[in-house]
C-alpha cells in the first residue's frame, strides 16, 4: 500500500507577508517510481528567506513558483525506495524536494552526504546551502584579506553567523549585526565575534563608527535597507560588498534601493550581488573545507528545529520576525 504524501502547495501569490491562506495543505498516494528514479522521505526542511522571493512572479534567477505547484524548498532525508543505480535504500540525502513529506527525484540535485561527519540537519544549514552561500559570498566575492574588518548583518542568522566565523578564520576581526541583546551575546561569546551592533536598541551607525575605526573593508549584505546604508557611509577606500539578500525589503510593498551609494564611487569600492547555484561544481571544495574547520573546532553551527510538517506557513514566518535562533529547520519526520 502506498504511503501518503503531505504537501503544502502554493495558493495564491502573498502581498506582504506571507499568510496560511496563501497555500494549500493536500495530500496524496505516493505513486510508484519510474525506471532511474528514488523515493525519498523528507525528514527536516530547510526554511530560508529566499523562499519568499520564489513565490513572487516575475523575472528572477529561479522562475517563480507557480500556483498549484509543492513550494519549493531544499531538504534532507533518506532514501527509501529506489530504481536508480547511484542510490541505495537507507541513504541520506539532501537537495530541493519541497515542502512534503515523500520527493520523487530522477536523482538530479540530489547529494548524497554522510550522517557520520554530522547530524542530518546541519547539511541543509552550515554544510548546505547556507553554509555555501557564506563561503563563496565571503571568499569569491568579499575576497577579504588578514586584518581587514569585516562587517555582516543577520550576524546570528544562519549565513551572516557562517560568514562572521569564516572571517575570524581567515584573520580578519569580525562585527556583527543582530537583533536583540541574547542575539548579539550569542554572536560574541559563541561564535567569536570581536563585536556585535544591536540594531534594534543602538544607532547602527555611531557603533560602526565606534567598531571600525579605519573603515569597513567587507560589508556582507543581508538585510538591505537603512542597515545597508549605515555600513555604505562607512566603507573603507577599496571595499567590497557582497550583496546576498535583502530580508528587510522581501515583504515591502515598495521596495527602496540604497541612498549612500556614491560611497562606493568616493571610496572606489565594488557592491557586487551573487547567487550560490553559480558555485554548484564547486560544493564538495567548500563542504570539504567547511567539515575539517568543523571537525577542529573552529566553525560552530546551530540549528532552530521547529516539529511539525503542519507548522509551515507559521514557522516560516520566524524569518521574518527575527525569532529564529541559527539555522531555521522544519521537523517532518524522526529518522
């Protein structure tokens, strides 16, 4: 008998924020697979800020989700049927199989990882694409150099919080931005931050000042907004700023570019936007790299695991709110 598949399907395109009535909850029989396909249980789900941007129609770097179709999502789980040679029964794997419980896949995107280097839930978090989208973000893009100060926002989300830490090792002093007291703790004391700026509760851009004396050298951008042009008034000459998201501008209804961008003439810096699926030959280098800095004690990773498949709409909202603690993961299943 097969089992049944719950998913969440995108109902209408959200305005604002997204709400639960903006998708549909459906199930249905898992059909049987096809020669060169895998049965996957999905047991934890990635949720990122990027998802809101997905469900948006128009031109982006992903075509939109459309409506009617499984919102789409990177996730983990185990391989629990089979008919394609380079997948066994029992084997975890990650890649984009969407806000459900069963993925069918003709095994294209999806990886195969090994649960002995790590739990499950960090290969969607600091050894997934979180994880690689602070590396190549930091090093292709904000190429920064020992000694240079390095500035991120969303410190102690589960990029900025990667990216402050791959700073520190590569010899940079490292300044965070979050969202509360707990949150810029957690960023110091930690992740090793040498700083971390409250925004909610001081003026961004008197502690930047205070923090970077000489400048900003890397401004790693993820919130957008007044935050991004606090940090663009304080670049330092030759800085880079990897543009990665703009969580504060996602739900806006009219959203407004930078004001302080003639910094970057003055200062004859470089703002430069990247998408993580360019560096997709290069995954197993960075999770390599990033596994061995893990195994030594250098890189930390934290996960905010939410149970319930059921608890979708609800507990993406935490993105956006600042709820989340790290990396912010749906339960679906035990493994």
């Amino acid at each position: 008998m097969s089992p049944t598949n719950h998913q969440f399907r995108l109902a209408a395109r959200p305005v604002g924020l997204p709400k639960r009535s903006d998708f549909k909850y459906t199930k249905e029989p898992v059909r049987d697979l096809n020669a060169g396909e895998v049965l996957v249980k999905v047991n934890y789900i990635s949720l990122d800020p990027a998802m809101r941007g997905w469900m948006n129609e128009g031109r982006s770097y992903v075509p939109p989700v459309g409506i009617g179709e499984v919102m789409r999502a990177g996730a983990a789980g185990r391989v629990v049927a089979s008919k394609n040679d380079r997948f066994a029964v029992g084997d975890a794997v990650t890649g984009g199989m969407g806000v459900q419980e069963y993925a069918i896949s003709d095994g294209a995107g999806l990886i195969k990882v090994d649960t002995r280097v790590a739990p499950l839930p960090v290969f969607i978090g600091t050894l997934g694409m979180p994880g690689m989208t602070a590396y190549f973000g930091l090093l292709e893009v904000g190429q920064p150099k020992a000694g240079e100060t390095v500035v991120v926002s969303a410190a102690a989300g589960a990029v900025g919080g990667v990216v402050g830490q791959i700073a520190k090792i590569k010899g940079c002093r490292a300044i965070g931005i979050a969202g509360g007291a707990e949150k810029c703790r957690y960023v110091v004391d930690e992740l090793g931050f040498d700083a971390a700026i409250d925004y909610k509760h001081e003026p961004v851009v008197e502690a930047l000042r205070k923090h970077c004396p000489k400048g900003i050298d890397v401004y790693f951008d993820n919130v957008g907004g007044e935050i991004l042009d606090a940090a663009l008034a304080l670049l330092a000459r030759g800085a880079r700023v990897p543009l990665c998201g703009a969580i504060s501008q996602y739900n806006s209804k009219g959203a407004e570019g930078p004001k302080n961008y003639l910094s970057l003439l003055i200062n004859r810096a470089r703002m430069e936007g990247f998408i993580v699926f360019d560096y997709a030959s290069r995954y197993q280098e960075a999770a390599v790299q990033m596994a061995g800095w893990m195994l030594a004690g250098k890189l930390k990773s934290r996960e905010d695991i939410v149970p319930g498949l059921e608890t979708f709409p609800d507990t993406l909202l935490k993105l956006f709110s600042g709820e989340n603690k790290g990396k912010l993961v749906l339960k679906v299943a035990d493994e």
